[in-house]
C-alpha cells in the first residue's frame, strides 16, 4: 500500500538550505545529500509507521528518520482516515527541538 505524501515549502528550504552548505565544503556533497533525503522521504510512502512515535511528542504524534549517511532528521507525521505523511522539517540531528515546533 503507498500512503500521500506531502512535503511542505519550509522543508523543502530546509533540504536546499543543507545541500547549498554541502556543496560550499565539497563539490557535489550537496547533490549526494538531497538525493539521500529524498531517498529516505520516498521510504516512507511505503510504510509511514515503521518509525516510531517520539514519545515527547505523542500529542502529535511526530517522528523522524535519519537519513543513512548524513546526521539529519526527517520530521514528519501521519495523519487522517486516508493517510497523508506531512514532512514538515528536515534539520541537523544536533538542532534545538524548538526549531521544528515552531511549525507545527
């Protein structure tokens, strides 16, 4: 079964934001990592659940994911009878909780 996805602008700004720091440390690092994320984006199409509920966060019920090679969180959560996965920030694992709560 494939669930909706939606990614909103302010990830999107997130993940160019990060590929434009990559790329100024090494050429073509930014390509690598915003084909990472959204690698690890499109897994979760096919199964929105296999990451667990942060339990800080149950309310909303937000999780996250890390992409495999670079220390970024993909926050996201499920919503509705039809299922729709809202991808509402993708931030530096070592960033403030308060940065991706501001958007929600």
């Amino acid at each position: 079964m494939s669930y909706g996805l939606d990614i909103w602008p302010v990830a999107e700004d997130d993940i160019r934001s990060a590929a434009r720091w990559y790329n100024s440390e090494q050429s073509g690092l930014g390509i690598d990592f915003a084909e990472e994320v959204y690698v690890a984006i499109d897994s979760l199409e096919r199964n929105p659940f296999l990451y667990r509920v942060r339990v800080r966060y149950r309310r909303r019920e937000i999780r996250w994911l890390f992409p495999k090679r670079f220390p970024y969180r993909v926050i996201y959560y499920v919503e509705g009878p039809a299922v729709r996965i809202f991808v509402f920030a993708v931030l530096h694992a070592k960033r403030s909780d308060r940065t991706w709560k501001e958007r929600v």
